[in-house]
C-alpha cells in the first residue's frame, strides 16, 4: 500500500479516485483493466459505507431475523423456534461480517489490481488536480492526466432540532454497528433504514416505536409494500405513529433516556433514538469552489456519470444524486471506467440508451430489495411514477398467496405482486413483489424491465413448478385475460 506522503516519486496519475468504496473500487478496477495508472484516496475504511456501516452489517442483522420468522411459519419447524435470538451470535456475526470494522482485505484487494491507496482526505484544489491531508497533517499533490472520480458518497442527515446535540442521536452507522440492543428505540423516518433497523431491533429485544411524517412507510415503491411492511411489524410489537414529526430532544445525562417530543404535544422516552431521514452528499469539504461549484451540493452529471460542465471530473455513485444504492453505484462506475478508458483512448463512445458508456437503468430499471419480514422488491417504474411520466399503463396485480409455490414455502403466507404494463409498447415499465422470500425474484423482473421484453416473448419464459416465480405465469394471463 502507498501511503499519502510517501509517494513523491509519483504524484502524476492518468485517473485519481476519491473514496475507496465499492464504488471507487470499480472505478479503480475498470481504470487499471484500461491500463491506465490509477491512484485512490480514502480518509476512512477501504470498503466505504456498504462494506462498515450499511449493506453488511445491516443484512448480517437481518438474516437470522427473516430466516427465524419464516421457519416459525414451516409445519414441524415452528415449534423448535419460539424462542428468542441469541444477540450475542447475532452481533458477533454481524462484526465478522463487518471485517470488525477492519479494512486489510479491501485494501490488499485494490493493490492486486495494481491501484496506489492514499490514505487522508482529498481535496480538490483546481482542475485535475487533488491534495491529499494525510492523518499526520503533511499534505500531497496528485495530478490527473486525464480524470478524477468523485466517490465518496452521502451522509445520514440529522435534522436541526432543539437538544440535537446533547441527544447524541443515532444514524445509520450507530443503528448497525451497535453493541447491544437499547431497551426503548425510537425511529424517525419509514423509508428503507427506518424499516429494516425495526426489524432487526424488534427481532432482538428493543421495544421500537416508528415515528413518520407521511402516511404510510416505503413511500417510494407501490403503496402496498408499505402497508404489509407495516402490518408485520406491528404484529411484531412495534408501534408506528403516522402523520407526526419530531420538535425537540432533551437527554439531561449522556447515559440517560432521551425524551422526544412531537408536534402533536406528546412526548415518548427512548433509550436511544435513530433518524432515518435521509441522505446529503459527502462534498462539504471536497474544494468544489476551486473549480467553480457549490461545496455541499450534489454533483449533476450526464450518463456516462462526466460532471457537466467539465471534460475531466466525474461523480460517480451516491454523490450524483442518482440512485443512492451501492449496486447502482457499481454499475455507474463500470459505466463510468468505461467511458474514462474510451475518452483517454480517443474511442468513439457508444453514449445511446443501453450503450456502453450510457448509465440507462438509472432512469428506469433500478432494482432494489428491503430486507424486512416480508421482504419488498421492485424495479423500475410505480404506477404513479409511470403516469406522472405520461405513459399509458395498466397495472396487473395477483395475489402471491395464491401461487403454488407460497403455499409450500410457509403456512399462512401474505403477499402480493404487481407489474406496470406500457399499452402502447407492451412490455414492462415496473415490477414490485411483496412477501416473504421474494427477494430473488427480481431479477428476474430486472432482465424483463432492463431488457424491454415483449409481453408476447416473456408468454414463452415458463416459470418451474412449484415455484414462487409462477406468479409470473399468473400476471401474464391477468393481463391477457385468460
């Protein structure tokens, strides 16, 4: 590894990466398979977010959680699993997941694709060039021939209230790396975190209360998600306010209980209190205003993820405001690495939708999947989104109780299933599944969405039986009528 600082010989670069997440790893990859000589900066763990923080931990949580709840619903299985989790597993787990917070692996992996890791922050300090701080405080120059990515993705924000500070709330980083379950939980916000760190924390003996301003939770997928997600976990125990927001914090101790009081003049006490209320790009301090943009904004690009107004600074993943999803984030940068290679090479790029250097699915094919009791998965398309768009939809929904399979897979089993037709086009704009274990149905809906499949073509994919993935069979002929 090439620590900031001890790299005189080579400050010059064809590519330098910001952030070594798994976005800025596949940056660094696609550039090195270019052949081109690539540096990569991180300030904190080769491995980002997803790796410490985020997608790891948290789905290490939430497996013995949904693998529990769906053998309590097999024949001759649920009795032997009444009782409660073992935390200590679960946590211990959860840390070997994590690496225990420990980036060896990651960082011995950029160097086997021939990448110099900086460690510090980096800085933009005019066009193509970066600065990088290294922890000691000595600084380093970098230079890019010929680009330099924008990796380092987004922040939980935490709302301005009154006693913010003193409460010492948590995110989505305390929420998954936590060493215990608190007694009381309080979650602000119903979106993905909100519900997925009330499942685990339910699951593992908090006593959880969902807080949201809105209606309902997964406010961006099709309003049924939501509703069964919400069904679940009350039947859990969790408790879910709708149409509330949070005012004022007070915790008077560090090690005390934090009382939370709403804008309807009640007030709960929690042990700890996680908002899950969104998400702010990581460029406050990236030295944006060296080369004329705003510090703290996100970065608006075209479809090969290039910066507009720029030829050489590309933003790729989180940070672009796209889809703040870390598989999303990995295609844009092997879109992005692609288009960098072509550019340097003085290739034609192939920049129409579907191309090689065009992001498309950020437009309308982004799959994703909420690891909750029942899952929710969907991709593409809403049926609001779709009409908001214009096009002329039909929605086809089936009962996902009533396939086969589901009956097999567990008793009483709940869920439901939905695909967004264009008329004029016949194929499919959008599929969301609900229901336990449907998680690996998506890609299945992903191949059809991202692949503009004929209805008439997708008739003649025969799903096996007895599978869940029959509803396929039973969406088509819903929507052809027999």
């Amino acid at each position: 590894m090439t620590d900031a600082g001890k790299n005189s010989e080579r400050c010059a670069y064809d590519v330098v990466v910001i952030g070594a997440g798994p976005v800025g790893e596949n940056v660094a990859d696609r550039a090195r398979a270019a052949g081109l000589a690539t540096a990569v900066v991180e300030s904190e763990l080769v491995g980002g977010e997803c790796s410490y923080w985020a997608c790891m931990p948290s789905k290490a949580l939430l497996r013995p959680v949904v693998a529990r709840a769906d053998a309590r619903r097999v024949p001759g299985l649920s009795a032997a699993v009444q009782g409660p989790l073992d935390v200590e597993a679960v946590l211990a787990h959860r840390d070997e997941e994590a690496s225990h917070w420990k980036d060896d692996g990651q960082v011995a992996w950029l160097e086997s694709v021939g990448a110099d890791v900086h460690r510090g922050t980096g800085r933009l300090t005019g066009p193509r060039t970066v600065t990088v701080t290294a922890p000691d405080g000595t600084e380093h120059r970098l230079t890019a021939r010929h680009a330099v990515a924008v990796c380092t993705g987004s922040r939980a924000v935490v709302p301005s209230l009154p006693g913010v500070e003193e409460a010492s709330p948590w995110t989505s980083r305390e929420a998954t790396s936590a060493k215990e379950a608190p007694g009381r939980l309080v979650i602000v916000g119903g979106g993905v975190v909100g519900v997925e760190m009330a499942t685990v924390w339910q699951a593992l003996g908090s006593e959880v209360t969902l807080l949201i301003r809105g209606g309902g939770l997964l406010p961006k997928m099709e309003p049924f998600a939501g509703e069964l997600v919400a069904d679940a976990l009350t039947e859990a125990g969790a408790r879910i306010r709708t149409g509330v927001s949070v005012t004022a914090l007070r915790r008077p101790a560090p090690d005390g209980p934090v009382t939370v009081e709403l804008d309807d003049g009640d007030r709960i006490e929690a042990d700890e209190i996680l908002f899950a209320t969104g998400r702010a790009p990581r460029t406050e301090d990236l030295g944006l205003e060296t080369i004329g943009l705003e510090p703290g904004s996100w970065l608006t690009v075209d479809d090969s993820c290039r910066v507009e107004g720029t030829d050489w600074l590309y933003a790729v993943g989180d940070v672009n405001h796209r889809a703040l999803l870390t598989h999303q984030g990995k295609y844009q940068a092997r879109i992005a690495g692609a288009a960098i290679a072509a550019r340097t090479g003085k290739t034609p790029l192939e920049t129409a939708p579907w191309g090689a250097h065009a992001a498309t699915a950020d437009h309308g094919a982004v799959p994703q999947v909420v690891f909750t009791d029942p899952e929710a998965a969907s991709v593409g398309l809403t049926l609001a989104e779709a009409e908001r768009a214009g096009h002329r939809v039909r929605a086809v929904d089936h009962d996902l109780a009533a396939v086969a399979g589901s009956g097999l897979y567990a008793d009483g089993y709940r869920g439901r299933a939905r695909m967004i037709v264009d008329l004029d086009r016949e194929i499919l704009l959008g599929v969301t599944f609900v229901g336990p274990g449907i998680g690996e149905l998506l890609h299945s809906a992903t191949i059809a969405v991202a692949g503009e499949v004929p209805i008439a073509r997708l008739w003649h994919a025969v799903p096996a039986y007895p599978t869940i993935s029959e509803v396929w069979l039973r969406l088509l002929e819903a929507y052809r009528g027999h």
